[in-house]
C-alpha cells in the first residue's frame, strides 16, 4: 500500500500564502486508503492515552514539561478523533445498505451519503498518518543556501550563479526575507561578472528550513555554452547544501550552552584567524586585517568570510556558518545511523550534497525531479524563482513527507516484534 500524506502541519506559514492552496497535497499513484496501518494507530492510541493522563494531571497544577508534550500530542488526539467518527460513520451507512430490512427511501440516503463519507475517511486516514510523522528539528528555523560549482569547469561557475538568482527571486516573490552572507568568484573576489566559486545566502524567515530543505543536492544542467563554437551540448553541475540558519536570538540559551545540542560549539576547539581581505580594495584591503577564518578542530571544518570590512562583522557571520554547518553534520550522522534499518525497507531518502536531485535543459526547456519524478516544461519561469519552480518544490516536499512515513513504518516493525 502506498501512503498518500496531507501536509499542514506548523503550516509552513510563511510559505503558505504564495502557494495554490495553504495545505500541502499530493494523490496516490497507487490507489487511495481509508485505513491506517495498524502499528501506527497503535502508536497513535497510545499517544491519545498519555494525552489524557497528562490532562487530568495538569489540573492539580500547572508543569511546563507536561504542557509542552500536551501541546505535541493535541495535532495527533484530534486526528485520531476525527479518523475515528469518519470510521464509524462508513461503517454505519455500509450497515444500513447491506441491511435487508432498511427502509427504501433511507437506503437511497445512505447510498448517496456514503461516497463523501468514504472520502472524508481517506483525508482522515491521511492527515492523522501524516500527523504522526515527527516534525524536522530544524523545519521552523531560517536557513542558510551554500551554493558552490561542480563538475563542469566555467560554465558549472556559470550556472551556479544562475541557481543563486533562481533562488533570490524565489524570496523576492514569496516575501522571504534573503541576504547575501557570503559571495566569492573564481578568482577569490565579489567583482561582479565573473563565474561564481562560492556563494552563502541567508533566508531569515521562520519555517525557511522546511521550506528550502528539498533544494539539497547536486543541480545539474544541460545547455551549449556561450563559449561553445559548434553548438555541442554540454553537462555541468552545481551542488546545494542547504543549512539550519543558527543566530543566537533564534535559539535558546540552553541549546547553545547545552553539551548535548546540535548547536553547541566549545570556543576552547575552535582556531580563529585573521588576514588581509584579497582581491580588489584599494588602501582598506592593503592595511587592515578584516578577513576571518575559523577552524574547528576536532572536525576539521573551516570557515573564511571576507566580505565586510568590519573584522567584528566578518567573525561574527564566520560564527554564525560554523554553527549551522556542525548542526547540519551531526544531524546527517544520525541519519546515517538510521540508514542500515531503513535500507531494506523504503530505500535511502537522505538528501546531501552528492545526490544528483534535479536536471535542467535548456534545448528541451525542460526541469525534472529525479525524486518526486515531476517535469516541468516552464524552464524561464523556473530560473526566475516563479511559480513552476513552486511546483517543483512542492511534489518533493510531498515525496519526502512519503518517505518520512515509510520510514516511520520501519521504525515500529522492530517495536511491534518485540511486543509478540
């Protein structure tokens, strides 16, 4: 059986004004289910039993704890309450038709009701499936789109400057708030008209991360190069890799403070550097030391930034990219734990930056998703951050909200194998 999720969940919001409609939709390629795989509505009245405990303890006296995990479970409690009047409603009227004795007059009633109640029954079995699918970590937080060439020499340089205005018009359209943190050409300069060799652009809008999270991977583009004398078409690459934006007032005291975050970085491991900024710049770039490096140790990750000419400015973006691309890391290991079990079952649906995602075809004025499997044939409107670039967005973010269900299946087969 193949799941058929509906999304709304934390709604995205800010996103949600732009799209077609406010919720995230997709239909079975298979055919559609009024049922709920049995492990996960054994989860699902186990969370709905704890919900009530959890009530009546709440009225001797108010527990953040205890609050907080009511606030979690209510989405699911009422997905399984309307689930299960949406079951006991088919089951009534499929009763009275199949009953010999009902009345001919309330038998055509029941007829006619039953197709929208089956229907209502579907949407319910979805969105409570959906609803227990745990929400991303890092889905409600801006985010950061590193955008670098591949294979393919200047013109993957090239397009790699096309992806960074793709997505900057995507802002602009959508009221997402953007900023270039960070911008290099290939000769280690922000000189304007030269082929991209690095770019860091800040998306500082709440729920970002959900929304450009899809976006991870290698882009890959066929055209024939302004360069090219015989008309040949070329393949080059770029790679995405798309990070928790991680500014101190977006995060609380204890996740920067704790050991155990994601986002915690002990200063003591990190070398910090200072050097002259390169390229052009007149007297600053010959006397100041503004550019800053940042090494953390233990991993050997690096970060340069080099675009202000305030030292303190530099550091503190330096901090900022160094934070976001440990979270992302130590999120993507344990990931890569969960790998092996899944394997099996639903396949790998981690994205990084060495999954080949999308393709663009400049002859054919074609973009495909090689994971949600949709093609577009609006190729400018996609460069242009436009609404066919939505839609592209939108069926892989339905794809993995699939794959997340798939996976949750996989992880309650080994629980219920111990309860036998």
């Amino acid at each position: 059986m193949k799941v058929t999720p509906w999304v709304c969940r934390s709604c995205l919001s800010r996103f949600a004004r732009p799209l077609p409609s406010h919720h995230i939709r997709f239909q079975s390629t298979a055919s559609t289910s009024e049922s709920v795989p049995p492990a996960l509505l054994a989860r699902a009245r186990t969370i709905a039993f704890e919900h009530k405990q959890l009530t009546e303890k709440l009225t001797d006296g108010f527990d953040t704890r205890a609050a907080k995990k009511l606030g979690e479970y209510s989405a699911i409690v009422n997905a399984l309450k309307e689930w299960d009047k949406a079951k006991e409603s088919v089951a009534e009227l499929t009763s009275l038709i199949n009953d010999p004795t009902t009345d001919p007059e309330l038998l055509a009633l029941a007829s006619d009701d039953l197709g929208a109640t089956r229907t209502h029954l579907v949407n319910a079995s979805q969105s409570l499936t959906t609803s227990l699918v745990p929400i991303h970590p890092f889905a409600h937080l801006p985010c950061l789109l590193e955008i670098r060439p591949g294979a393919g020499g200047s013109e993957a340089a090239i397009f790699a400057g096309d992806l960074l205005r793709m997505y900057q018009g995507f802002c602009n359209r959508n009221d997402f708030r953007s900023t270039l943190l960070k911008y290099e050409n290939i000769n280690g300069t922000q000189e304007a008209g030269v082929p991209l060799s690095e770019a860091v652009l800040e998306i500082d809008s709440e729920n970002a991360y959900g929304v450009f999270r899809s976006e991870a991977g290698v882009h890959r583009v066929q055209r024939v190069p302004a360069t090219e004398t015989k008309g040949r078409t070329h393949t080059s690459a770029a790679s995405v890799h798309v990070l928790p934006s991680l500014q101190e007032n977006s995060l609380g005291e204890n996740d920067i403070e704790d050991p155990e975050s994601d986002y915690y970085i002990d200063p003591k491991e990190v070398k910090l550097e200072v050097m002259r900024a390169r390229g052009a710049g007149g007297q600053h770039v010959n006397t100041t030391e503004s550019a800053v490096r940042l090494t953390h140790i233990p991993t050997n990750t690096t970060v340069s930034m080099q675009d202000s000419r305030s030292q303190p400015k530099n550091k503190e973006k330096a901090w900022v990219l160094l934070r976001s691309r440990l979270a992302q890391t130590r999120r993507e290991k344990r990931e890569e734990e969960m790998v092996a079990m899944r394997r099996s079952v639903v396949g790998v649906a981690r994205m990084g930056r060495g999954d080949k995602v999308r393709t663009y075809n400049w002859n054919q004025q074609r973009v495909t998703d090689h994971r949600s499997g949709t093609t577009v044939h609006d190729l400018d409107d996609v460069m242009q951050g436009g609404h066919t670039l939505d839609k592209v967005m939108e069926s892989v973010r339905s794809w993995l909200m699939e794959k997340d269900v798939e996976a949750l299946l996989a992880e309650e087969a080994p629980t219920r194998d111990v309860k036998k």
